[in-house]
C-alpha cells in the first residue's frame, strides 16, 4: 500500500483589515451621495442581488433597502446573476434563499423574472440586454462585490460592471457576453456596462471589498459616472487583500469541497492557478501539479461548475452533481471544460493515492501536499512534513506561518474517507 505524507496543521497570519460597522457605514455613504435626492417619493427603486456568498449579504441589502424607503421609495429586490439557478426564476430564487436573502430578511419583496429588453447595440453589433422588470422601474441600485475574476485578468474584472452586464443581463446578456470568449470578458463587459449605466435608470451603485477572511474591509456608494474609474482602483484593493496559498509548488492540492457558495468556478482560479481561459494566468498563484475534489459543498445544490479543473475526484462528490444546473451554468459561460467529469474513485484515501501516484515521485512520504476546506478559507490549513521543511528555512515563511500541530498520519474513516 502507498504510503501517504505525513501532515501539520499551519495557521497562515494574513492582513485582514475589517469594517466593524458597516451598516453605519453603508448609510453614510448612500447619503454621502445625496440618495435622499435621487429618490423620488413613491417611486420604485430595483436593487440588485447576486449569486455570490457576499459576508452580512441580508444585512447589506436590508440597510440598503431601508435607505431607499427612509428617503421615499419603494424598494424591490431582483436576482442579478445572469444563468445561475438553472436560468429560471425559481431557481433563481432559489440560490437567494440559501444565501439567506428572502423577503423577510431584507424587508422587500423579491422579483424574479428571466425576461429582458434590449437597451441597444454596441458599435459592433452586440445586443446589450436588461431585466425587464429593473428597466420598468424608477431607479436602479447596484449592489456587488469587486473581486479579482476566477477567469480572466483585467484592469475590470468582477464587480458592479460585471453585474451589469452579465447579471442584469440574464441567461440572454450573459450568453452574448461569455459567447465570446476573451473579448466578451476584456471589452464587452465595460462597454456593456456604460450603455447600461447610459440607457437604464442606474442611480447608484454600492460596491463590496471583502479581506482574506471573508469580512467586510470597504464599502463606496458609487455614482454612475464614478463606478469605471472607482472600480478598477477598488479592485486593485482586492487583490491586495486576498488570501493565497504560500507556496510556489505543489504536489497536490487536496480540497475539502467546492461550489458556487465559494466562486463562480467551484473553487477560485486565483488561488490554485488554473484558468480555463488560454493566456490567462495568475502570477501569484503557485505551480500545482494535481488537484483533488473530496465533495460538493451543501449550498451549491449540486452546481459542479469547477470539478473539470481538478484531476481527480470521489464517488461522494461525483453522486452530488446536478447536471442540468452544472451544464446550464457553465455553457452559458463559454466554458464546457470546467463542467468535465474528471477521474472518480470511490473513496478520499484512493483519490489522494492516486494523485500522488501520478506525480511521479521518487517516494511519495517527500510529497509536496496542501489540504484545503475550501479556497476561501486559507488562513487554517494542512501541509505535508516536506513542506514543513521548506516553512522551518524560508525566514520569509517562517515569519507567516505558525504551525499548530505535530506531524502525523492523515486520518480516514472505515470508508477510507478523511476525518473532518
């Protein structure tokens, strides 16, 4: 029988800067930007909301939507997330349930609706699409996170833009969009976005940027005119403040789980380096020679999107996959390679074996290993003893990581699975 490394559990010091109110400062700066006078009593006022595990995401949206109605307005919430939720708008509702947002929560009611109107064409010829029920109302606020995108690098990448674009545009602007590939990402999205903000009745925008541990560090109310420019430096901010893996090579990347909850991919490209994308890359990101998905986490309900970027999985997780939710999803984006089936076997133990197996190495016990809960928790983790190694003589790692475990054996259950 192989023989497995040995591993350590490590706690990874990271920057994590936090807004401690947020909800104080989210009304300071919608009113910094004048809501009170953008709003006109008794209109109706849509504000966006997202498929992404945004940290407080009720919270956020409720104390926008008290803001709306304290100046006069009747707030109504929308899904913004382009295909998701199998493009229907009960599964849209759905995916808003599981992030807790309901209409209880936010104190509004929420309107789904996959209809959309075209607001015109780019030079070019692209249609640009909008929820139907957003363009009918008085006003538009758009509520997101800006975060660096799990499939392409730009100077806009996921934000209020992409939201926009892509989510407000439904199944029809997110297909427009990611049909083309590269240039749908890089140049349609902004141009896309300044129409909408041209031709939709957009009054504000809130944007998000969450720290390595999935807190709130900053929130800006963002006027249309603003949102571009402001976007592309809240961005930078992001990337400043993700978390990373530490290391530059990996043998094997073990994940615990994936899942829409987690990225728009399953598990954030960012982080393991894998685009879909040729020519995009992340340069930060370490070299990782196999990737094996262990399950599915609860909230993706069964969207697999991702699992074709590992090299190995479970039976577990393979038996969990909701094909017309994960093919729906990732064909909408351009994208049949993250939707791909890898190799599944029936327990964790064997589908770790057998990514050691085909790395190639001399002995296995030297193996370069991370196991992971997920790629948005990196603060916590396991490394190999080889690892360990390479921590103890980096005085750069050394100063980052404080190791809180003595090396040992990894532990499986009677079914060959690993303890939690």
């Amino acid at each position: 029988m192989m023989i497995l490394p040995r591993m350590v559990e490590v706690r990874q010091r990271i920057e994590a800067p936090r807004l401690e109110d947020y909800t104080s400062a989210i009304r300071r700066e919608l009113r910094s930007k004048g809501i009170q006078d953008k709003i006109r009593p008794g209109s109706r006022i849509a504000i966006t909301a997202g498929s992404r595990g945004i940290a407080h995401y009720p919270e956020i949206l409720a104390t926008v939507v008290e803001e709306v109605r304290g100046a006069g307005g009747e707030p109504f919430l929308i899904p913004a997330m382009g295909s998701h939720g199998g493009a229907t708008p009960e599964g849209q509702l759905r995916v808003l349930r599981s992030l807790g947002i309901t209409p209880e929560a936010v104190g509004a009611p929420i309107m789904a609706s996959m209809e959309v109107d075209m607001v015109g064409r780019l030079d070019d010829g692209t249609p640009v699409y909008v929820d139907r029920m957003a363009l009918r109302a008085d006003g538009i606020i758009v509520v997101g996170r800006v975060k660096p995108h799990t499939d392409f690098k730009g100077r806009i990448e996921s934000g209020l833009m992409k939201m926009m674009a892509i989510g407000l545009g439904k199944q029809k602007g997110a297909e427009t969009i990611h049909g083309r590939g590269p240039e749908g990402y890089h140049r349609l999205i902004p141009e896309a976005a300044r129409m909408i903000m041209g031709r939709a009745p957009v009054v504000l925008g809130l944007a998000i940027v969450e720290n390595a541990r999935h807190e709130i560090a900053i929130v800006k109310a963002l006027e249309p005119h603003e949102i571009e420019a402001e976007e592309e430096r809240l961005l930078v901010k992001a990337k400043e403040l993700m978390a990373r893996l530490p290391f530059k090579e990996i043998d094997v990347l073990i994940v615990d789980e994936i899942g829409k909850n987690i990225s728009g991919t399953g598990m954030d490209t960012n982080v393991v380096g894998r685009f879909w994308l040729p020519g995009e890359a992340e340069p930060r990101a370490p070299r990782i020679r196999r990737i094996v998905v262990l399950d599915l986490s609860e909230e993706t309900h069964g969207n697999a999107i991702g699992i074709g970027l590992a090299d190995f999985t479970t039976q577990r997780a393979f038996s969990k996959i909701d094909y017309h939710e994960t093919f729906v999803n990732s064909l909408t984006a351009g994208s049949p390679e993250t939707a791909r089936i890898p190799i599944h076997l029936p327990s964790d133990r064997e589908a770790i074996a057998m990514a050691l197996r085909t790395c190639w190495l001399a002995d296995t016990r030297d193996a370069r290993v991370v196991r992971i809960r997920n790629t948005l928790e990196l603060e916590r983790f396991w490394i190999s003893v080889s690892l360990l190694e390479t921590v103890k003589t980096d005085r750069e790692l050394s100063s980052r990581i404080e190791v809180l475990s003595e090396p040992r054996e990894m532990q499986f259950d009677i079914l060959g699975n690993l303890a939690r």
